[in-house]
C-alpha cells in the first residue's frame, strides 16, 4: 500500500520526484522512499517520522522497518510527518494524510487473496513442461547483477506462496516482485510507476525479464504485442485477457496509470 504526500519539494528541487510511505502487510513493515531521488536521501542527516504530536521515530530512508506500534498509530491518527534533515538550512517536511488509511489497512488482507484468484483460472496445460527456476539462482543471474536487482521484503500468501518484493537499482520507476513456492518461482510481475508506455529501456528490460525466467522464450512479435496491450485500461491486472509467449503466460494492462505486466511461469 501506498501513499504520496500532500506536500511535494517539487518547486525548489523538481529532480527529486515523488516520495511515498509505504506500509506492507502482514509483516507491518514502513518504507519511505520515492522515485529519482537516490541522491536526495544520501545527502539526508537524518530522517524522523512522527504521527500527529506523538514521538517522533528515526527511520532510514529506502529501508524497510517493522514496527507494528507505529502502524497502531496511523490507525488513530489524522497525519504522518517525515522530516528530512540536511545538517544546513531548512529541513524537509514530507507530510502524509492518514484519511481512508485504516479502511485501506483492512482491506490489506483481501488484497492478499488476489494471486489465488489469479492462479486458479489460468491453470497450466497438462501437455506444457513447466519451468523450474529459484529465486537464489535469479538474483544471482546476470539480469540481475545488469539492473542491480536484489531482495527487498516478503511476506506469505494464503495460497502457501511467498511473495518477494525486489528492488531495481538501475532502472527508475520500477517495481518487481516474483512469487515463490518453495524456492522457485512461480509467478513475477513488474510495475512502471507513472508510465502506460515503455521506452527504449524499459521494454529492454521487459524483454531480458522474459529470457532470465523462461530463456527459450521467443522475442519476435513479443514488442508489439506487449506495447499494444498497455493500451487497455483496467483495475486489476488479472482483468487483463493472458498472452503466452514460450512458458510464460502474460498479463499486461494501464493500471490506475502504471504499466504493469504480470508473468507466470507454466
């Protein structure tokens, strides 16, 4: 779940993009973090967040922290508050409403149920092989090691799976998680924040994706084919009708405005 600020330093220092607050469920972990701003935060002292009056809690920018007290705190609380220190000048304040936030944290557990759905109705052909590939052997691939890819958070599913949530390092904007079952993976998708279209780099990426899960899959026609389907709009990604390229089928849709493609392994 996720929540962009009500305040922007977008005026002063526009290169610095959107921050976001970020809660993941059921491990209750809080990420600050935010598009393009890598250099932003490493320049930063110190970081705070503070609930309404309460405490105020140091947290490290980009890094998840489990502590369920503070999340107890949004629950009752009206506004979160990031405060940014330089070691120079005006401090940074990044503030956050918490309206809607504790219907939204309910809901977190339905949104859990979602892979289910997904699994159920598009199940594999008896004939197709399926794909075997470890979540150890894929982050020390050299797709991985190519676009800095690495381990964020995790929590489990209630199909018996583990969803992974992966870092990009290397390219803005992007999002990556891989479900596993056991330690293979069984289902990976990638969001591009603020996008319903790829450039030249994020299809590349698209593309060496598909080979690093499934390498006999087929590039030709794959472009076309994905870029065309970014042009349906839909709520939730599982509502996107399902290509198959080599062994993956493939959903890929304009979510709320991100490009967003998920791949499960057959």
């Amino acid at each position: 779940m996720r929540s962009s600020p009500n305040y922007l330093d977008n005026g002063k220092n526009p290169k610095y993009g959107t921050t976001y607050l970020e809660i993941s469920y059921p491990s209750n972990n809080v990420t600050f973090t935010g598009e393009n701003i890598g250099a932003y935060f490493k320049i930063t002292k110190q970081a705070r967040l503070q609930v309404d009056d309460g405490k105020s809690i140091a947290i490290t920018p980009e890094t998840p922290m489990s502590n369920k007290n503070i999340i107890d705190s949004m629950l009752k609380g009206k506004a979160v508050k990031i405060v940014l220190d330089f070691g120079s000048g005006d401090p940074s304040i990044h503030k956050f409403s918490l309206s809607g936030f504790s219907a939204a944290y309910k809901m977190l557990p339905t949104c859990t149920g979602i892979p289910t759905v997904k699994q159920t109705e598009a199940n594999s052909p008896s004939e197709v092989s399926h794909v075997t590939l470890t979540l150890g052997s894929f982050l020390t691939s050299g797709f991985a090691k190519q676009y800095g890819i690495s381990k964020q958070d995790g929590w489990a599913l209630r199909d018996g799976s583990f969803n992974n949530e992966l870092t990009v390092s290397r390219l803005q904007g992007t999002m990556l998680s891989a479900s596993t079952k056991g330690s293979n993976i069984v289902e990976a998708g990638v969001m591009f924040i603020g996008t319903s279209s790829l450039d030249a780099s994020k299809m590349s990426f698209v593309l060496e994706l598909f080979k690093a899960l499934d390498p006999s899959t087929t590039q030709l026609h794959v472009k076309d084919s994905i870029s065309k389907s970014l042009t349906s709009r839909v709520s939730q990604i599982n509502q996107a009708s399902t290509q198959t390229y080599g062994k993956l089928r493939v959903r890929a849709a304009n979510v709320g405005g991100d490009a967003v493609i998920s791949m499960k392994l057959q």
